[in-house]
C-alpha cells in the first residue's frame, strides 16, 4: 500500500476542498482564544476549543456556553452474540472500527443542533467502537471537545466518544511551544491534563485523541507526553487514543507501524500510556503482521492497533488491502481506522443519495449487511465488523427517527414545520440495515422521511407481498418479565388487516423466530397495537422482528409505516414534572419580532426521563415544538413573535423512557416595542392550482386582494383533487394565513370550505409539511397563526362546503408575515 498524506494535510486539503481557507494555510497567527464569557446571553452556544493555553483559564462555572455541551446519556453496555452476526464472515470480539469524524469545522460546532437539516447523521453505530470527534487548527484552537449530540447518540448506540488534541507541522501553523505549553508541570501535576480529565468528566465523553506532528522536538519533550498521558490515566478514566507520528526520539516520522520507535506512546514497560493507536495510511503486510507480534509482547491486543485508511477523497472508491487487514479464513490482522467516513454526506447530492452512499460505504452495493461480495474493491464494512447492540435492558423504544428532518411529529401531529436536526433525538438505528428473508419477492425496508409518529422520520415497508418477509430489525438481550408488553405504532393507507405480526427469538433458540399478530387498523392514522408476552416470561429477547404474511391473496403494492415499536414492563411511565424553567438570556434575531433564547431548568426526579420537550403555546390553543434535549439547558435559535403579541408562553415538559409525558413547567418570554408591520406576502404573487371551474375564477384571482368583485372574484374548482399554490418568491418567515371562504365574496354560507390543510416548503424539492389543519370550519374568513419560513405555500381542500356541492370557492388566500 502507497504512503498517504498523515492526517493534518488530509484534513488541510478537505478544508480547502470545501471552499474555506484553513488557518493551516495560513502564516502563523497569534491564538484565537476561545468564545468568552461575556457573549451575548442569548446567543448560539458552541463546542468548546482551546489552546493549551487557554484550557488553562476554562471554568465550567464561568463559561456561559458549558452547560448546554453537557451529554447527559450514558455509555451504554453491548451486546453481540456470534450466533446472530449477519454476515458469515464477520467475526465478533476481533478487530473494531475506530471512526474519525469532522462533523462542522472546529469553531462552528453548534451545541444542540440547528435548524439546518443538512446534516452528518451518522446511522451505523453498531460497526463502531470509538467515534473521534475531528477537528483543530493553528487559527482556531488545538483542542477540541465533541458537542452533546454526538456523545449522546453515540452512547445510547454503546459507542465511546474522543475529542482532538491536535498540533500541526510548523508550516501550517504549528509551533513547539504550544507542544511544550501541553506539557507544563506545576509540582507533580500535568495542569493541562487536568483540565482534560474535568472537560471530559463534565461535558461526559470518554478520552482524547493526540495528534503530535509538529517536529522539532527531542526525547525529553517525547518523554513529557508519554508522561502527561500516563499520568492521566492514573488519575482518572480518561482514555487516550495515540496517532502515529511523533517517535521517542521527538521527532515526527510516521512508522505505519507499531515499532520500537512509537510503541513506548501504547505501553511503556508496565505502564499504559494510551489505550490504543492509530497507525498510519502507508500499513503493509509485513508491518502490520509485525505490528501484531510487537503488540502481543508488550502485553497489549492487537486490536488495539487501528490501521488507517483515508477516505476523505475518495470514501468507498478508496484502495484498501482488504486481505492484509483482514485475511480470509485467519483472524483479523488489527482493527480498522477510518479517516473521514462523512465523506458519504459531503459529496451527497441531496439526502436520498447520501444514505445510498452511506448505506454502500458500511454494509456493501447491495444495501444488506448479510449479503456482501468480498471479491469488490470496497466489500462494505459489515462483510468484516459484526454488528453491536446496546439494547440490553427496558424499556427500549424507537421512533426510527434519525436526528434530522423536514418537521416534527409528536404522537403522530405536526408540531413544527421546518427542516432541523439534532442527534440527542437519534433512536437506536436498526442493527440488520436491512435483512429480509423471503422465499418470493422482498419487500424493501427504508426510512421515510415524509410521515412520522414522533420525529421526523419513519419505517416504511413497501413493495410486492406475494410470500411471507420477515425483516430482522434489532439484536438484543432483553428478558421477559410476566408484564412485559411490546406496543407497535402502524400506519396504513387504507383501514383493514395490517398483514403485519411482530417477530422475536429467544436465546435459547436464537434463529427461530415466535410471531404475535398485530391485527387490523380502523382507519389511516397511527394507531398503537399492544401486544402481551407474559406467556414468554423468564425467557431472553435476543432478536427483534418484524414479519409480513403474504402467504396469500398476494398485494402488488404493500405499504405500511412503522411509526413507534416499544418494548416495556407495565404501563406506559408518567414522568414527574421539571421545575424553575428560566430564560437565562435573549438576543435579538429581528428586533421586535424575533428572538433566540437560553433556557433552564430543574430536572425532573425520578431518573427516568429520556429528554425533554421545549413548545411555545399559540393563541389558538395549539402548540408549538421548539426542541429537545436530554440536558437541563436549551438554546432555541428562534422565537417568534406572533402578531403584536406582547408575551409567550413557552412550557417545557418531561419525556419518559416510555414516552410519557409529565406535566408542564412554564415561563413568559416579553416583547418589548412594536412589532415590525406583517404583510400579505401572497398579494400578486403567481399561483397555480389544480383546476379551475371557468376561465375568469382562475387561481389568480385568490391572490388579487379583492374579495368585492363580483362572485367570480374568486378561484374555483371541481377537480377531485383540490389545490392552490403560491410561490412567495423565495423563503419567507410566516406569522399567520388567512383564508376567505365564499361567504367573504357575498355567496351563501353553505359554500365556505368545511376540511383543508395549509402546506407549506421551501424549495420546489422538498416535500410538501402541513402547517394548518382544519375539519369542521363554519366560519367565512379563517385565520391560521403559524411560525415558519417557507417560499411555496398550498392550500388543500378535502371537504369543499357545508353540504355535498363540489365545488371549492376561495376568494383570497393570503401569507402573511415578513
């Protein structure tokens, strides 16, 4: 295998590659330190990044932005029994994957998510053992913590979380001094090192990866950070993953290897310096095959050693000597490196294309963990890696939401519109991404990110049922108790049989699945199916299933959504109540009518709540979704105002484990001066609709402003499906629509619209998110109070008047806001 670039250049070279010039290309420039304490007190907080300097000056108690980069998720215990590894070659308890990701550069990691849903959700934990959290540079800072969301969903997947020491070769702009400064002893303490531990232990992550390449050193200086390394883990959990790059001699010189230049930064004697080291890209297999033996000498596994390879350019088009790594019929060699995975998301088109990538990159080109061609260039990681599972004890729910989306459902209702993502929301992926047995065609399981129960995503089904698919979801170990109960959240397009049963295995026959009918569904919203496995009780889940019976009347187009799948003893948990909820700060986004927030409060008793809810309420009774977290703080990127209003209510509510929910804590947020002037910003703006019921009552005449001309003053159609659309011209930030049904043109009441919805998006892409619904309407104009930004803007009708006249008749309909 040819040398490679060591890590500080391949990350310059991406840098560039995304159009941003990184301090590493530039002249040496004096520190940057890191945000200070007087930011503004409602201003978006952000990872922390120091200089060993700097580090030196941060205090929890004193840093506003600290306790919103709090993980509260702990590392959770796995699971992975060899019986039920998907793929025949991969091999439990043998060589791990270590994953080094840059999720946003080093300064611009925002804390709990943003509104953006373009975003690196990682789905493939249960190939993961170690997630770095990438990033450092001369300009910014050297040290960089992971942001909670990242710890959180990689430690409810069992996955352990690094952050970055990181100094550069002098000519992108490292310095030795800084190197020195990392290794400054006061006494017989390392006070870096234990401004480490208290970082870690605070925002709760697991260690820290060094990469030592700025040269220049000596042994003395090598010596220190084996020291300081050394003494940490003394002291503390802390972990240390080891780059290849500085020697014993203090010089930078990449061995590719474990060698008696770098293996004193693994083990020094009997003493543990790191707990594991990344090996450089230009590995071979008379280096790793000795890398091996000089590891099991020192006392230390071999899997301890992960070999890198860089597929930050390339992703799943890079060489790999897939052989050497991993020989064919012999225990694997090390485990595995992987430099920049994210690769799937940064070259991605559009969503759809970097789960496809993403899916390719971990378990092959056929979208199947346990069907991989090992004779391919890039087999898929799951042909090598079995799978993990951190579903080991109850309850265990999932949503299949993926941290990200286009909305947010709660309980099946649109409570936001808007794109938006934050990993802390991140269920439990599924283990097998996607297994399907069948004797006929498979259905083909997938996320769908345009319906869900909770979140912002689903699990879909679809496809030719003409023989029974079983599609293995999750492993686990979970044992049955006399009220255990296994709830699934489905949803159909027409009422009916569901076809659907629930499938688990036991331990003690871990291949054999026992299937529990779901049942019919009333109608063609969720609905929640309780299924009771006391009869099981005494006897351990080891996989959970899903089974699909076509073993007749075969449905060429089957499609079914699995919103909720729930897994508890007894009912579902009531969580008790947060307390103190405080706006710690606010900052204008738009003086007068919008503003970010910081917000506290007390946590809820009781330590079963698995995140909490943030909504402002409306003034029609509804509510508004604003966020979440696991954390006792939350920082919301804006609130509206609505109208002149001159407070809002904002309530923050407990989640259970069980996805109960507590009552609410509440606060008001005030609004000082006058409210910038809302306008119609439908007024002219061109429109298209389904139909219209003669040529003058085009959709045009809905946007005119007029509702006086006469009965034909108005749109009207007879189509089946009624639409009308408006394009604002780009996205806007809309308060309110209101709509003129045909009593506000002068014609008969009976005749205003009786059902419609609202629907709303921001690029002609994306997909259509309801933001106003209505059924049962009596009333001539209607006003519709929202909070979101969008460029097109639809109306719906499903029952167009009171009685059974077909005909919709709208006179205006306007979007109002700024």
């Amino acid at each position: 295998m040819s040398r490679r670039l060591p890590l500080l250049l391949s990350a310059a070279l991406a840098t560039a590659a995304l159009g941003v010039v990184p301090a590493a290309h530039a002249a040496p420039a004096a520190p940057v330190a890191a945000p200070p304490a007087a930011a503004a007190p409602g201003n978006q907080p952000y990872a922390s990044y120091w200089y060993p300097g700097t580090i030196l000056n941060w205090d929890p108690a004193t840093d506003p932005d600290a306790r919103f980069n709090r993980s509260r998720v702990p590392l959770r215990p796995r699971t992975s029994d060899p019986a039920l590894a998907a793929n025949p070659n991969a091999r439990p308890g043998e060589g791990k994957i270590a994953s080094l990701v840059s999720f946003a550069p080093t300064s611009n990691n925002p804390s709990q998510g943003s509104a953006d849903p373009n975003y690196y959700a990682f789905g493939y934990w249960q190939y993961v053992d170690k997630l770095v959290f990438w990033g450092g540079s001369a300009g910014e800072g050297l040290i960089l913590a992971p942001n909670p969301t990242v710890i959180d969903a990689a430690h409810r997947n069992g996955v352990k979380v690094y952050g970055t020491v990181f100094f550069p070769p002098a000519a992108y702009g490292g310095r030795l001094q800084w190197v020195r400064d990392f290794v400054q002893k006061t006494g017989d303490h390392y006070p870096v090192a234990d401004k480490l531990v208290q970082a870690a232990q605070y925002y709760g992550f697991d260690g820290w990866f060094v990469n030592q390449e700025t040269g220049g050193g000596d042994s003395g200086l090598a010596t220190e950070v084996r020291n300081l390394m050394q003494y940490t883990r003394a002291k503390s959990g802390t972990e240390f993953m080891w780059y290849d790059a500085m020697t014993t001699s203090g010089a930078v010189d990449w061995q590719d290897a474990l060698t008696s230049a770098n293996s004193p930064f693994l083990q020094d004697g009997p003493k543990r310096t790191s707990d594991s080291m990344f090996l450089n890209f230009g590995w071979t297999a008379p280096g790793l095959d000795s890398s091996r033996v000089l590891a099991r000498q020192l006392g230390r596994s071999e899997y301890d050693l992960y070999s890198g390879i860089d597929t930050e350019a390339n992703g799943y088009n890079t060489s790999v000597d897939w052989n050497t790594l991993f020989p064919a019929g012999r225990p694997h060699t090390t485990s595995l490196g992987l430099y920049r995975p994210e690769w799937t998301w940064k070259s991605a088109t559009d969503r759809a294309d970097f789960y496809a990538k993403d899916a390719r990159y971990w378990v092959g080109a056929n979208n199947d963990p346990s069907d991989t061609d090992l004779s391919s260039s890039w087999p898929g990681l799951a042909g090598y890696v079995a799978e993990s599972s951190p579903i080991t004890a109850k309850p265990f729910v999932t949503n299949f939401d993926t941290g990200q989306g286009d909305f947010y459902n709660a309980a099946g209702t649109r409570v936001a519109t808007g794109g938006w993502n934050n990993l802390s929301l991140q269920d439990v992926p599924p283990t097998y991404r996607w297994v399907v047995d069948s004797t006929g065609s498979k259905l083909s399981p997938s996320i769908d990110f345009t319906d869900s129960y909770q979140g912002g995503s689903s699990l879909r089904l679809s496809g030719t049922l003409d023989s029974t698919n079983t599609v293995r979801l999750y492993q686990t170990s979970l044992p049955v108790a006399a009220n255990t109960r296994l709830d699934l959240v489905v949803k159909t397009p027409a009422a009916g049989p569901t076809r659907l049963k629930a499938a688990v295995s036991f331990t003690d026959t871990p291949g054999s699945f026992t299937t529990v009918d779901v049942g019919d569904n009333a109608g063609t919203g969720w609905e929640r199916h309780t299924l009771d496995l006391s009869r099981y009780a005494g006897r351990t889940i080891s996989q959970l299933a899903l089974q699909v019976d076509g073993t007749s009347d075969p449905d060429p187009a089957y499609d079914l959504r699995v919103g909720q799948v729930a897994l508890h003893d007894g009912s579902v948990e009531k969580p008790a109540a947060p307390g103190g909820l405080t706006v710690l700060g606010a900052s204008d986004v738009t003086a007068g009518a919008s503003q970010s927030l910081r917000l506290s409060w007390t946590a809820a008793p009781g330590g079963n709540v698995h995140h909490y809810e943030v909504y402002r309420r409306n003034a029609d009774g509804s509510r508004t979704f604003l966020g979440a977290t696991p954390n006792d703080a939350y920082f919301v990127g804006r609130l509206d105002r609505a109208g002149g209003e001159t407070s809002t209510t904002l309530d923050v509510e407990a989640v259970s484990t069980t996805y109960g929910h507590s009552n609410v804590a509440s606060t008001e947020v005030g609004w000082g001066g006058t409210s910038p002037a809302s306008t119609n910003l439908a007024l002219n703006r061109p429109a298209t609709a389904s139909g219209q019921c003669n040529a003058d009552e085009g959709p045009a005449k809905a946007v005119n402003g007029s509702v006086s001309g006469g009965t034909s003053d108005k749109w009207c159609t007879l189509t089946s499906a009624k639409w009308l659309e408006v394009d604002l011209g780009s996205a806007k930030k809309l308060d309110r629509f209101v709509v003129k049904h045909a009593q506000a043109g002068g014609e008969s009441a009976s005749y205003n619209t009786r059902d419609f919805s609202i629907q709303v998006r921001s690029r002609s892409t994306d997909p259509w998110t309801t933001a106003a619904s209505v059924t049962g309407n009596t009333a001539a104009t209607t006003t519709h109070p929202v909070s979101t930004t969008a460029r097109y803007v639809r109306l719906v009708v499903t029952r167009p008047t009171q009685a059974s006249d077909p005909a919709a008749r709208i006179y205006e309909f306007e979007a109002w806001g700024q």
